[in-house]
C-alpha cells in the first residue's frame, strides 16, 4: 500500500518496541502477568500516573474504553460523551452489548464536551424509569483533533463528581496531548480529577496492546474478573509489557508523538493555502480535518488511502504518523494540487 495519511495504526513498529519483544522472546515467562516484564512496565506508569494508579494490559483500545465503562457502570447506568467519540461512532455498539449501559451523546463544534453542554444530561436522578447518568467521557484529543486545556478538564471532572459520577478519559493518542500541552500524563489525568483511563500505545509506535489505568482506587475492586470475563485477558501478557517499558522508558514515546505532531503541521502548512482547500478544526495533534470538491478527494484516494471523515460535506481526515516523511508529504500535496 503506498504510504498515506489514512490512519495512524497505518505506520509500523517502532524499532525499540520490536527489539522489547524479541528480547522478551527468550526462555519461558508465567502467563496472565505474573511475570517480570508486567511488574516493570507497571512500576514505570505508576511512576508516570502516581503510586496510586493500577494498571491492566488489554488487547486494544475497545477493550480498554469497555472495561473502564464496565467497572464505572451497570446495565441500567449512562455515561455521557461527544456524539463524536469513539464509543460512540467506532466500536461498533459494543459498550451497549457488552456493559448494557446507554450513551448520552452531546452534539458538539469541536469535539469537546463543556460542563454546560453536559448539564442537558444531568437529571432524573433517582427516576426509575430513566437511564442513571454515572459517568462522563472524553477523547484527549478528540477524535476531531482538538485539544482540551488542563483547566476543561478539571471543570468536566469537578462537574461529574459534584453528580457522584465517576469521569473517564480515552488516551489512545494521550501521548500526543501531551506533547502539544507540554504536559506530563499525571498533569493531564490523575491531577485534575481523571478516574480511569484507556492509555494507548498503537497509534504511537506499539505493535498491538492498550492498557486500563485505574486512578481512583474506588474502581479497582473486581476488575481482574471483569477483564477476564470480556476476553481481554492475554495469556503471553509479557510481549504485551515489553513494548509499554520501551516506550515509556526513556522519551520514545515523546519523540514519536512528537514527529507525528510536526508532521501535521507541515501538512497543514503545505495545503492551508491551496485553493479548494478549506481547513476545519485546529490542528492541535496529529490529524488535520479539511473539506474539499467531492470529485477531487474522490480521486485522490485513488492514488492516497484516506477517510471521508463527513461525506456528506465533504470533510475527510489526513493522520499523520511517528513515521511519516517530508516526501511522504510532499508526494501528497503534489498530487492533490494536480487534482485542484
């Protein structure tokens, strides 16, 4: 497939992360964590999170959003989120089939939830006929790319807990919000009042593997049962390991998000100024949105895989990656200014 700017689980392995796994590749290691790699790799997040966090290696992301959602909620329990967020658009339905619980959606401009877009959720509290809102979630950043200050984060979180309502974050490109806050994860999460939260490493160089982190101790009871019981156990947990310590030892994660985050910018810088090209939400990661002619976009993903982000008006999304190259972007540009 010819390098593109279709997703960021598109990109390859960081070479780091594959020397981790080959060298966890030797002699046998006890299954399900109880195994040296875990204990590493969770006593680095402790040291990047707090002592207090507990840590839980999944397969992917999903697994990762549903079990913070299945340890926050019950069947007859609700949690809030953007219309946008991937639980709600890209998983397929499988927090309502697997936890049972309803998702409250919240049309927003941007992506982001304020605590005035919340509060039309925030009622029948204690109304036996009505879903129980027990939970807000957000995307840092959003799946529009958009970025929430350490200060929108804190008012989400106070709000929820003022409702005894417990707050969730999906980090799947965490890394990437923190490089363009210039922010450490624990500023980001456990300082402002973020309960749990679905820490990715795929979209940044991992070959496969997320992980729950626990933030209020509140949650951790049951959770080992939990996880089995939704298949997100894995048995060879180790290689699930190795890759969150090289990633998070040293700055590999850093450079990574990092370089994809430059590489949108140059992007947008090299399209922001091109007739036909209109840019639709700030680029404040590593994706840049854009609405074009249909005839063109439709051409170019001849040549480019991408998706049409709102076909409809014809919005589509350009990711740009740890690995994406100034050719890779000048080859792109060429080839969408031959269209225009």
């Amino acid at each position: 497939m010819k390098r593109g700017f279709g997703s960021d689980n598109h990109s390859g392995i960081s070479p780091e992360v594959l020397e981790a796994i080959a060298r966890a590749n030797k002699d046998h290691a006890l299954a399900y964590g109880d195994d040296e790699y875990c204990e590493r790799a969770i006593a680095i997040m402790r040291g990047y999170f707090g002592k207090q966090a507990e840590v839980y290696f999944v397969f992917n992301g999903t697994g990762a959003n549903v079990l913070n959602i299945d340890l926050m909620c019950r069947s007859h329990h609700a949690v809030i989120c953007a219309d946008t967020a991937h639980i709600n658009v890209d998983e397929c339905g499988s927090p309502q089939r697997i936890v049972g619980c309803k998702l409250l959606t919240v049309a927003t401009p941007d992506g982001k939830l304020t605590p005035d877009l919340v509060r039309q959720h925030l009622h029948g509290f204690g109304f036996e006929h009505h879903s129980q809102p027990r939970a807000v979630s957000i995307t840092q950043p959003t799946e529009l790319g958009t970025l929430y200050t350490l200060e929108e984060i804190k008012a989400l979180a106070d709000l929820a807990h003022s409702h005894n309502m417990y707050f969730h974050m999906d980090g799947a490109r965490l890394a990437n919000a923190a490089v363009a806050l210039n922010a450490t994860f624990a500023e980001i999460t456990v300082q402002q009042g973020v309960d749990c939260l679905s820490f990715g490493g795929t979209k940044n160089g991992l070959m496969l593997g997320e992980s729950v982190v626990l933030l209020n101790p509140a949650l951790a009871d049951g959770v080992r049962y939990r996880r089995k019981q939704i298949s997100q156990l894995c048995s060879k947990m180790r290689f699930v390991a190795a890759q969150f310590e090289a990633y998070l030892t040293g700055d590999l994660w850093r450079r990574n998000a990092e370089h994809s985050n430059a590489m949108a910018q140059k992007l947008l810088q090299s399209v922001r100024d091109i007739k036909g090209v209109e840019v639709v939400y700030p680029v404040q990661a590593n994706s840049v949105f854009v609405r074009l002619p249909r005839d063109v976009w439709q051409e170019l993903q001849k040549q480019y895989f991408f998706y049409e982000w709102d076909e409809a008006d014809n919005v589509v999304r350009w990711m740009c990656s740890f690995d994406t190259t100034d050719e890779d972007i000048t080859n792109f540009t060429t080839a969408l200014k031959k269209l225009l």
